[in-house]
C-alpha cells in the first residue's frame, strides 16, 4: 500500500476546506487553525499549510500578520470583481473554442443547461452551470486561461451558497439557451455579447448564518 505524500494530503485538506467556505460551513471572518486541521487529518502541519496557500491563491482565505489565516470575507465590490474578471476570461476562451465546438459538444451542453433549469436544489444548479460553462470553454485548449476560470467559478459559488442558503426556484436561464442558439447557428460574436454580459449579472439577497449573525449577501447569477 502507497502512502499518501504531503501534496496529495494538501490537496485533499485544500478540497475538503474550500467545500466548506463555500457551502457556508465557514463562515466569513472564522479563524482556520492549523492544530485543529492537523488533528482532524492525521496529519503534520506541513501539508496544512500548503492547503492554506491554495486557499488563499483562490481567494477563499487570506493571511493575516499576528492574526493567522481566516477565511475571505467578500464585499459587493469583490463580488463584481470576480464578475468582471470572468466576463473577460470566458469571452476569450469562448472565441478561441467556438470553432471547435462539435456538436457533441453542443449537446452535452444543452443536458447541463436543461439540467440547470429543472433544478431544484441550488447544489445541483451550480453543478450543472459550471458544467455548461465548462463544456463551451474547453475546446479552447488554453490550460492556464481555464485553470483561472476554475478558480473564478470556485469562488462564484461561495457568493452563490451564501445568498441562496434560504432556498433556491428552479429557473430557466435564458441566456444559456441563446448562447447554445447562437453557437449552433455559427453566430459567435452575438454568443459572446451574451455570456460576457451574462456573467455580470449580480443579485443581493440577506442571509443568516449559522452563529445568528445577519448580512446582505451578493452573488454572481450566471
């Protein structure tokens, strides 16, 4: 039997810790304590640490002198700077993969559209936009520009869980249906207007977290 290598149990911390920011377990401001985290893995410090670094490279924590790492707090103007950020980054990669969209392509993004409008649990929605998102982008073949968006969307879905933790509508989002139309009819300079303007929609909802406290949380809708 391999035994697992500090990278691997970074990683696993990274994933486990970035699930819980962004679900809302961790709330915003709460102090990640590198004892605790060890204990809970079996494991040293070293590893923890390094997850932290991911974390804080995703945006989801930062370090702070003489007060440890906490987990990101995220402001209206954060949130459109992620929206910005995205905008930019995914009408380039869109241009660059729409001439190798094939239509199979096209029409596993069309499941994850349908599976995003008939969701009933803000999880799965999220789930199945990212993989719309993700499907359209990838021909691409633009590692780094994709790996930026990944960490964009990971971030997107922290606002997302914390403005929807009161319930979520299944909806149907009209701009995915005219993306996929435009693409399929060749039109990708229209396909492009939409995501990029799409990717900018922000809605503000209050919330309650779990210690009773409440806010105001803004999110990224597409």
């Amino acid at each position: 039997m391999s035994v697992p290598t500090e990278d691997t149990i970074a990683n696993r911390i990274s994933r486990v810790l970035a699930d819980r920011i962004i679900t809302g377990a961790l709330e915003p401001g709460s102090k990640l304590r590198q004892d605790h985290i060890a204990e809970e893995f079996g494991t040293s410090h070293v590893p923890v640490r390094e997850a932290f670094r991911r974390l804080e490279a995703q945006g989801l924590a930062v370090s702070e002198a003489r007060r440890g790492v906490r987990v990101a707090s995220f402001s209206l103007k954060e949130v459109q700077e992620v929206a910005r950020m995205r905008s930019v980054l995914e009408g380039l990669a869109l241009r660059h993969a729409a001439p190798h969209l094939t239509p199979s392509l096209l029409d596993q993004a069309e499941a994850a559209m349908l599976a995003g409008d008939g969701a009933t649990d803000i999880r799965v929605w999220d789930e199945a936009n990212r993989r719309f998102h993700r499907l359209l982008l990838l021909p691409c073949d633009m590692p780094r520009l994709l790996a930026a968006i990944e960490d964009l969307h990971m971030v997107g879905s922290r606002f997302l869980f914390a403005a929807g933790r009161n319930g979520w509508a299944p909806r149907v989002d009209a701009d995915h249906h005219a993306i996929l139309d435009h693409l399929r009819r060749g039109k990708v300079d229209q396909a492009v207007v939409v995501l990029e303007r799409h990717v900018q929609r922000i809605g503000q909802k209050p919330i309650q977290y779990a210690s009773g406290a409440t806010g105001a949380a803004f999110a990224i809708e597409g």
